[in-house]
C-alpha cells in the first residue's frame, strides 16, 4: 500500500475516534448555568433533528397555567395571528423570568452563600421542568409582571377567537363558527389565575391558623366577588369531600361533565349544554360547614345572568352575572349541616358553568 493511502486511512481513524470520546464525555451535573443555556449552544442545523430534539425535550416551554394551540386546531389567519402574538408574549415571560431567578443565583455565588445557591437552583430547575414560578419575596415584582403579562396575552387571544367566531356566523359559516368555539372552550380549561402553579390553588385545603383562633362564621347572604378577594381575606377553604357526588339536566360535550364541579381541580369545568340548567351535588351523608364557595368558568362570554342556588330546603340564594372567573360567597350565618346543593341557571349566554365547590368550615 502506497505511504499516502496509509496516512489518509489512519487519519479517518483517529478523527473517528476522538468524535466518539467527545461524544461520551461527561457533561456534569444539572447546574444553573447548564439550565440556562441549554437549547442555546445546540442548535441543530437539519428539520429531522430539531423535531427529534423537541420530542425529547421533557421540559416546558413556558410557565404553568398558559395554554398551547392544538397540533390539529382550526386554521384561520386571524387566529394564526393571535397565536403567534400570544406565543411571542409568553416567551418574553419565560426569559424575563429565567433571568430574574439567575440574578438572584449570581448574587447569591458572588456572596459565598451555598444554601441560597442551591435554593435558587431549586428554583430554576422547578420552573424549567413543571413551569413552577417562586415564591419568594425576592422575585415577587418579576412574578407578579409575569402574571399579569400572561393573564393580558389570554384575554387577546380570547377576544380573537370571538371575533373569529362572530365573523364566521355572520358569513353563515356555523359549522366552522362551532369548532371555533368548541376549541375555545377547550382552551378555558386553563385558568390564567392559575399562571406558574402546578397545581391550582382553589384544589388544595386551607388550614386553620397556626394559632388556632375562631374564625366568625360568615353573615348570611350571597356576595359575588373575585377569587383574588377570596384569597385575600384566607378563607380557611376545603374541598368537597371524597363522597361528594354531582349530576345535571345537560352537560357541553367533551369534558365539561357535572364530577368537574366538585373534583377540588380549578383546570377541569363543569358546562352546561346552552345557558339554562341545574347542578345538583350530592354530600351524601352531609358535610358541616358556615358557608360555600362557587367559582364559575373563566370566559367573559359563558355566564349565567340569571339565577340562584338552594342549599337543602332553605330558601334560595338569588345571583346575577356569574361568570369570567367570578365567585359566589355564599354565607350561612352559622355553622350546620349541609346535605344537597343545587346551582340553577335561569338565563344566561352560550354555556355558563362552574370550575369548582368548595367548603368554608
């Protein structure tokens, strides 16, 4: 063999061979500085790789709470456009946020500080793999400019599919006007009060104070308020429990079923079938509580307008205009047993319905 087919053959092979050390070399342990510029030194040249990388990519893309267009959703210029704004919207988010968390890392290094370090490493890696915004009070402007930048990119992109939907009855085209909303509806599965929570706040139990004191029972009466004032005042608010049951003249199609109401989950929704109806829900042997929390469905346009809730055989709790996330408050004046519960909608607007039922003892 000539000397230079034997330099070019050996020059194959040890180019073949440190390829293959670097690809097995360790890459260290999951570091902040590895979650931040992860998906920013790779960036695969070919469609088939970038596909290959996203399928394996376990990690969300945005915060808790916010919503993803369906892969088989409705194809409209309009919505493409609203899409694409809302998605540009959550990315700023998701930046603004993954550097607010690294300042306070850098800050924490650059004082020789290993457990807010770690702390803060925590705290990316929560949000890089559930969407898990912090909590604490060193991050609460970047949080609360989060939320409310997502909640706004929400309520534009309903306002789109609105329009979308109007536009289309008025072209008499309500057959597609139908999937618009159906998908619509889909999507308001989503509460944006629950942005960069895994879990929505209104399913998890609130404890009494650490200091035990009695909390006065509510005054009797129904107030309609937002959940944001619920939280405010600390309710010491309770699921439904395990034994609870629900049933309903008519349900939307889809999962919008009457068990949603009172699965203590905020993200799944009870809805009726058109604008009139009733929910009964069962506590079976009864539950002791002073009073009652009703959250309706998130949408502006799914409300009922008219109508009241009966506790037993007590007399009826007159309502208006629930609906866009809005809570009913309904106090009992004391504490007593309360065995069936019925949410009557006498008038409304599309398919007005409720997110949650939940107890205040």
């Amino acid at each position: 063999m000539r000397p230079w087919v034997l330099g070019f053959w050996c020059a194959l092979v040890l180019c073949g061979s440190s390829s293959g050390l670097a690809q097995h070399q360790q890459t260290g342990p999951r570091t902040l500085e590895n979650l931040l510029n992860s998906g920013e030194t790779q960036k695969p040249a070919a469609a088939d790789e970038a596909a290959k990388a996203d399928a394996t990519d376990d990690g969300p893309k945005r915060p808790a709470g916010t919503v993803v267009r369906p892969k088989d959703g409705v194809k409209h210029p309009d919505l493409d456009k609203a899409w694409a704004e809302y998605d540009a919207a959550v990315a700023k988010v998701t930046e603004s946020m993954k550097a607010a968390i690294a300042k306070q890392f850098d800050a924490a290094t650059a004082k020789g500080d290993l457990d807010a370090a770690d702390k803060w490493q925590i705290a990316l890696e929560k949000f890089e793999t559930a969407g898990e915004l912090p909590t604490e009070k060193q991050t609460k402007a970047a949080v609360s400019a989060a939320v409310t930048d997502c909640k706004e990119a929400r309520e534009e992109l309903a306002k789109a599919y609105e329009a979308v939907v109007k536009t289309l009855t008025m072209e008499r085209s309500i057959a597609e006007a139908k999937t618009v909303r159906n998908e619509q509806n889909g999507l308001q599965s989503v509460n944006t009060s629950d942005v960069g929570t895994t879990k929505p706040e209104s399913s998890q139990v609130r404890r009494q104070p650490e200091d035990n004191r009695k909390i006065a029972p509510i005054p009797r009466g129904v107030t309609l308020t937002t959940w944001e004032e619920v939280r405010n005042r600390e309710l010491p608010i309770q699921q439904a429990p395990a034994k609870t049951t629900a049933k309903a003249t008519s349900s939307h199609p889809g999962n919008f079923s009457a068990d949603n109401a009172v699965d203590g989950d905020a993200l799944t929704q009870f809805a009726f079938l058109g604008a009139k109806g009733e929910l009964m829900v069962d506590f079976g042997g009864g539950v002791e509580c002073s009073g009652l929390l009703l959250r309706s469905r998130p949408a502006e346009a799914d409300v009922c307008t008219r109508g009241f809730v009966m506790i037993d055989d007590a007399a009826p709790f007159p309502f208006e205009n629930f609906g866009g996330g809005r809570v009913l408050l309904i106090g009992l004046g004391r504490k007593q047993k309360v065995r069936k519960v019925i949410f009557h909608s006498e008038q409304g607007r599309y398919n007005p319905g409720v997110c949650d039922l939940l107890l205040i003892p």
